[in-house]
C-alpha cells in the first residue's frame, strides 16, 4: 500500500520536526498516529519507532507515569523486531521515565545493562548518554564521588567521537559533583577525588576551548593548593607524584601541532605539580621555557626563585 507508507514516512518526519521545534503535544499526536498506521500495515520496526517518539514526547511533557508505560512497550517491541540500536534507545528512554517517577534502583539497574550493551555495540554516543544518566542518579542520591566519575566517563566517550558541546557539559556535571563532594568531605576528605578529576580532565585538555582549558587548570592550581595546606599526606603525596609523572608524558608526547595555549598550560601546571613536590632545583628550566611561550607575560621562574 504505496499511499499509506508515505504517509507513514511523512508522520515519521512531521514528529521529527515538531519535537525539533519543542511543540511536544504535536509530537505526541503524530506519534501516535503513525504507530496506529503502523499497526494497520504491521510494521513492527515502524511501530516501535513511533513509540520511542511517542514515550520521548510525553518525557517532554513531564507526564512520566505515561512515559514509562510506552517505554516499556517500545523496548520490547524492538526486542521483537531483533534491532539492537533501537532497543538501546528504549532503555535509555525508560530509565529517564523512571527517574522522573523517582523509581531510582530500577532505573539504575536499566542504566547500568544499557551502559554495557552500549559498550558492546561500539555505540559511543550512547556510552556517553548513559553515563550522563549514571551522573544523574548518582547526584539524586548524594553519590557524588560515583557521579564525578560517571561524568568524566561521559566527557572522555563524547570527546572520542567529538561531540565538543557534550564534552563542555559532561565536564560541568563533573565539576558540579565535585564541588559537592568538596562541601560534605573537605579538601582532604575529597582529595581521592580532586586527583581523578585532574587525571580526567588533563586527558581532555585537548577536546576543549581555550578558555575552558585556562578554567580548568586554573581550578586544579586553586584546588590542589588548598589540599596542600592541610599539611602533610601520604596520599595526597602519592597522588601529586602520579598526576606529575603522567603531565609531564603528555609534554614529552605532545603534537607539534597542538596550540601553543595548550602546551603553556599543561606545562605551568607541571611547574606547579613539581613545587608540590619540592622540585624547587630542576623546575627552573621549565618554567622559563612556559615563560617565553607567553612572551614575558608570566613569571613562573619568579614562582620558582621565590621558593628556592
């Protein structure tokens, strides 16, 4: 039925676009059109989809009870229809439904199978995607150390496949989850923390704007001094020696290509991470050599000299 598969076709883009343009209640009503035509014609890959968009456009809609229930019934009929993408979009779509109803353990239990078939699949957008959920339930139940993690996760996936807004984001959520943990923990209770976000977020140095770049080893100078002046740790000196040791591998295997602002910075926070260390005599070279990148307009040999 030629006449009918075009209209189903056409329903299937009129969702896209007024979900695009945030008219959710039309969303809906074509969904459901389209999933009703697909039941005529018993399309099953068609029914499915059209109700993924009906469950998304009642998530929009905030109406949750409703949204779970097409959730449900959109992941098994992509289970029946054998597609693994769009049974993976429907796990994703229920446990946000379920998080709505605060149904928090089964939506972490959906989360973390959807997490895993996403990894197996090669499907990195949804690796992020549902890492990103991961964050959110973590956070909702004061896990915030679990949720950083899950947020770094999420920023590392996008910026694989450069999803750079994504990247920006995840980063946030990240640093949000960490400031929390700083509010209940203190500089030293936190510190097994503040040490992951480094690591993370010196990996992602590269993905991320210049300005976001300078914000964040601002904020890791800022951070770790504070961690400094609770005095003296076996831990806090462990971690200082592994975050220096794997800075100064990214300076040795960097790119002549990457921008100069990069190197500057991944290069000031090795001078940093060596005074921690009491580096004070071999610290010098570098810090002069960060210096001239930025035409005299820094003194980290002053820096140096000062604690010399």
């Amino acid at each position: 039925d030629q006449p009918a598969l075009s209209r189903l076709l056409a329903l299937g883009r009129i969702v896209q676009l007024t979900r695009a343009a945030g008219d959710a209640e039309a969303a809906l009503a074509g969904a459901r059109e389209g999933f009703a035509l697909a039941t005529e014609l018993d399309n099953l890959g068609e029914r499915a989809s059209f109700k993924g968009d009906e469950a998304r456009a009642l998530l929009a809609l905030k109406r949750f009870d409703d949204a779970a229930e097409a959730a449900r019934m959109f992941r098994t009929l992509a289970q029946n229809a054998y597609d693994d993408r769009l049974e993976l979009s429907a796990c994703g779509t229920l446990v946000q439904a379920l998080t709505g109803l605060s149904e928090l353990a089964e939506a972490g239990r959906l989360a973390e199978l959807g997490l895993a078939q996403a990894k197996a699949l090669g499907a990195t957008e949804s690796v992020g995607d549902f890492f990103v959920d991961v964050w959110r339930l973590n956070s909702l139940v004061g896990a915030h150390a679990k949720a950083m993690d899950a947020g770094l996760a999420a920023a590392s996936a996008y910026a694989s496949i450069n999803l750079m807004p994504r990247v920006r984001h995840a980063l946030g959520q990240a640093t949000d989850s960490f400031n929390a943990l700083l509010r209940n923990a203190g500089p030293r209770g936190s510190a097994g923390a503040l040490f992951r976000k480094a690591r993370g977020e010196l990996e992602l140095l590269g993905y991320v704007s210049p300005d976001l770049q300078k914000a964040i080893v601002s904020e890791a100078v800022t951070r770790f001094t504070e961690l400094l002046l609770q005095g003296p740790d076996e831990e806090v000196a462990a971690g200082i020696n592994a975050l220096a040791r794997r800075c100064e591998e990214i300076l040795a295997g960097i790119a002549p290509q990457q921008p100069a602002v990069l190197v500057f910075l991944i290069k000031a926070f090795a001078v940093f991470l060596r005074l921690a260390q009491g580096r004070v005599e071999d610290t010098r070279e570098m810090a002069a050599e960060a210096d001239a990148m930025t035409g005299g307009g820094t003194d980290l040999v002053g820096l140096v000299d000062s604690m010399g």
